[in-house]
C-alpha cells in the first residue's frame, strides 16, 4: 500500500502546482501516481499475459502524460500514445474473454457517438480523423471492460473494478476534449485528472485482483 501512498502524494502536489500556475512541480510530479501504480502493479499482481497487456498500456499512458505536460506542441504524439495504451488495455480484456455482450457494445457505441458528435461541434479540423479513431478507440476499450462483467474467470472484483476503471477513464478523456475543443469550464484541470487517476486505479486493481473468486 506504500507505493498508493506515494503515488497519492504525487497527485496532491501536481493539483497544487497546477492551481498554483508552478509549471516545474507540475512536470516532475505528474508522472509520480501513474509510477507508483506502475511500481504496484509488478510487485502484487499475478504474473500472466493480462499484467503484461496493462503494464503496456501503463507505461504507454505515462508517455502520453509526460508528452502532454511537456508542451502543448506535442499534443497530437500525447494522444497518439494514450490511443496506443487503450489498444492495450484492449488486449488485456481480449486475453480474458472475447464474447460479444451486446448491451454492452450498444452502451459503449452510443457512448462513442455522442462523445464524438459533442467534440465535432466545437470544429476539429485537422484533428476530426484522429478524434475519430480515438473516439472508436475508447469505446472499444469501455466495450471490452463492459463485456468482462460476464466473464467469471477473471474473478467478480477484477472485472468490476477494471469496468468502473475503464468508464473513469472515457469519462476523463471526454472531459479533456470538451474542455479543449468545444469549451473551456471551470475546476476542468482537477476533474480530468482525478477521473482519469481514478480510471488508472480502477485498471491496475484490476491487474491485482485477477484470478481472485
């Protein structure tokens, strides 16, 4: 639980740097829970082909975070690695079950749409097609966390867990969008990042608890 402890600490002093306006503190602690979850995951949760996919997808959200930090220049390469670690996340849920669910799928879709037709209305331009896909991407991702609910390998609170992780995580990312491309609101900064910390969270128990009944 240290390694929690830790990675709480460093999301306390990014949201201070980031209400503050202290770029340098908001640089170097950014990455610090994404790190500490990273550090929990390798030293509690089983070792198996769903770690190896959530680890990926990890360390590919942290680069994403450092490049997003870094500049707004990089804002596309910092999109592009978070596409790539849904993509694992993906893989991970693939590893567990492959069944259609239904429901699921029509919730995760008309989630996507509305997401997408939301963002679209602020005018994307160059970005309208690399919106696009990462929209299809993170419903696939919620799709995938969703279809695992029926899934009784994984074990009940893997699957639970790593489905409220994933909806955290669209959730965070929708936030991002609406606040970049249709409208900017307030208190956006701290809403993003703890439903995104949380959506993490939720995908790394998942990892944890995996295979436990």
């Amino acid at each position: 639980m240290q390694w929690l402890l830790i990675g709480l600490i460093g999301a306390v002093a990014y949201l201070y740097g980031d209400a503050a306006d202290l770029d340098t503190l908001c640089f170097w602690t950014k990455p610090v829970p994404i790190l500490a979850l990273l550090a929990w995951l390798l030293q509690s949760a089983p070792h198996g082909l769903y770690r190896r996919w959530v680890t990926l997808g990890l360390l590919l959200c942290l680069a994403g975070d450092v490049l997003l930090q870094w500049s707004p220049d990089f804002f596309v390469f910092g999109l592009g690695a978070f596409l790539l670690g849904h993509l694992a996340y993906i893989g991970a849920y693939l590893a567990d079950t492959r069944r259609l669910a239904p429901l699921a799928l029509l919730a995760a879709a008309l989630f996507g749409i509305g997401m997408f037709a939301v963002l679209a209305s602020g005018g994307l331009g160059d970005l309208l097609v690399p919106v696009a896909l990462y929209a299809l991407t993170i419903s696939t991702m919620l799709w995938r966390a969703l279809a695992r609910l029926g899934a009784s390998e994984p074990g009940r609170r893997s699957v639970q867990v790593a489905a409220a992780g994933a909806l955290c995580f669209v959730v965070s990312d929708s936030l991002l969008g609406v606040n970049r491309f249709v409208a900017p609101f307030e208190m956006a900064g701290l809403a993003i990042m703890l439903t995104y910390w949380l959506g993490q969270l939720g995908i790394v128990a998942s990892a944890v608890l995996h295979g436990r009944r």
